[in-house]
C-alpha cells in the first residue's frame, strides 16, 4: 500500500513564502512522476507544478517564476517552495503521485494542506 503525506500549508499575507512538502511511502518500486495540484471551492482541480523522476518540470503560467518545485528521490519526498504570495494562491494544494508500486502501476492524491493568502 502507498501513501501521501503532505504538510507545509497555513496562513501567510501576500508576498510572504510557505514551503509545501509530500512524502510517498509504502510499496513503491518506482515513481515516473509527482507534482502538486490545487482546488478551490466551485472550480475543478488545477495543475500547479509537477517534476519528473529525470527532473523535468512543468509549471502553471501563474506561478511560474514564483514557485519552484523540487523533489529528493532518497527520500520520495517533493517539495514545493512558495514565493511572492498572493491571495489568488489561496486554494487546497493536493500532492500527486504517478508511480509503480509492487502490486502495479499507482496514481495517488495527498489529502491536501490549505494555504490561505490574506491581502
């Protein structure tokens, strides 16, 4: 069995930094991928940023140059830093996992950290 744990959300004022962290644990051969996606109330779920097991990354047009997100296979941990802040952000960020597990192929959802961004 595989599982997420995300940590890192919390309230922050605009411009200010949160750093978002998802561990994967459990039976994994290997991760293809993980990323972090976010939701707010009334709208459908949105890719935030994710990061190959090669390293390549992928950002949403509106967080690119503020967030960085980064990933340490030692650990089947991914990060997602932060920055510059805006009220915008505000949304749960659920943690994503593309990966191989003993049993096959797994595709998994965090339980999802809220950032709050007040102006």
């Amino acid at each position: 069995q595989v599982q997420l744990v995300e940590s890192g959300g919390g309230l922050v004022q605009a411009g200010g930094s949160l750093r978002l962290s998802c561990a994967a644990s459990g039976s994994i051969v290997s991760i293809n991928a993980m990323g972090w996606y976010r939701q707010v109330p009334g709208k459908q779920r949105e890719l935030v940023a994710t990061i190959t097991s090669g390293g390549r990354t992928n950002y949403a047009d509106s967080v690119k140059g503020r967030f960085t997100i980064s990933r340490d296979n030692t650990k089947n941990t991914v990060y997602l830093q932060m920055n510059s802040l805006k009220p915008e952000d505000t949304a749960v960020y659920y943690c994503a996992l593309d990966a191989l597990a003993v049993d096959g192929p797994t595709k998994l959802w965090g339980q999802g950290t809220q950032v709050t961004v007040s102006s």
